[in-house]
C-alpha cells in the first residue's frame, strides 16, 4: 500500500479512536471518521495479546493487501481504523477479505463495483 494511503501519527490514531464511529465483526473493528483529505488513509492496530511480532505483522501484511486490492472502490476523504481481533489469527484469506467488505459496506464507504 502507497505511504499516502497509510496514517503514521499516533495523534491520528488518537482521535480516530476517540471521535470515530465504530463497526464491529466478528473478526475485526471498524473504526472511521471524515479526514477532509483527497484519499483516504488506513491504520492497523494489534494487540499483543495475538501473538509474537511474527503474528502480528503477517495479519497486517494481509490486511493492508486485501485494502490495497479495493482501495479504487473505497471512498476518498477517511481515516480508517481496522482493529484486528483474536478470531483473526486462525481466519483464511478468503474470511478477512470478507470481513473487510462486510465491514466498509457498512459503514457506506464501499462503493459497488460496475459488472
């Protein structure tokens, strides 16, 4: 994923997860709020408790894949929180890159693709 799509400040973080609104999944929590910006820009969050370093980054790793692969369908204009949950850790691909479309489609920033 392309650093301008990626927060980095932990004030951005900060007052995402204060102010944002929030959706939960089974596997995931969704947590998005307006940036005023021309693109929207995606954080990832782990807890420790998942696992070791190793764990943790190949979730993330396969997240920021599955939001680069739609990141065309995505509304610009967000800052988008996606905090990972314990389930995550054993879901295939297949289960977050549908966890990830359940999500963004409920919080109306998925926008549906011309077939």
């Amino acid at each position: 994923m392309q650093r301008r799509y990626r927060m980095r400040r932990s004030a951005d973080f900060e007052l995402l997860r204060r102010s944002g609104q929030e959706f939960r999944h089974p596997l995931a929590i969704l947590i998005v709020r307006a940036n005023g910006e021309q693109v929207s820009r995606f954080g990832f969050l782990t807890s420790k408790r998942l696992g070791k370093a190793t764990a943790r980054n190949r979730i993330k790793r396969r997240l920021r894949e599955v939001v680069r692969s739609r990141i065309d369908r995505i509304q610009p204009g967000w800052d988008i929180l996606i905090i990972v949950r314990y389930a995550m850790i054993k879901a295939e691909y297949a289960e977050l890159e549908d966890a990830v479309s359940q999500l963004l489609w409920r919080a109306d920033l998925l926008e549906a693709r011309d077939s």
